[in-house]
C-alpha cells in the first residue's frame, strides 16, 4: 500500500509542512513552498519507500498530487 503524505501551509508556524496523512505526524518543516518542492527534496524526505503527496495550496485548497515510486535500489 502506499502511503500517503500532505504539503501544506501551518498558519500557527507560518511554514509549509509534510505530514502524514495517517498519522498527522510531521515528518519535515520547510520556510517556502519553493524549498518543498524543489528538484528532489521531496523524493529524499520519503525514502526508498516513496509514496503520493497531495500538495496545497496556502489556503487548503488541492493544487496537484506528486507521486513518488518506491526505490527497488538496496
């Protein structure tokens, strides 16, 4: 199965975070959006295990899902 993560802004912290969605529990806290979503960074937070993040925007609203494929590498 794979699991399931959400970028979103935290109006509490003023950050973007990545939770999961299961748990809730933060996995990474980023100062942008941009930093987020920047070439790679995301694919390295969810490890070899991979996984779908629903990302939105700094209201909540659904802006794309990314999916990551799980790494076959050892």
């Amino acid at each position: 199965m794979k699991r399931k993560y959400t970028l979103r802004f935290d109006n509490s912290r003023e950050k973007w975070i990545l939770i999961h969605d299961g748990s809730e529990k933060v996995l990474r806290v980023f100062d942008t959006k941009e930093d987020a979503t920047r070439a790679g960074v995301l694919r390295k937070t969810l490890g070899r295990e991979g996984g779908t993040v629903s990302v939105r925007t700094r209201t909540g609203v659904f802006e794309e899902e990314r999916n990551f494929a799980r790494s076959t590498d050892r």
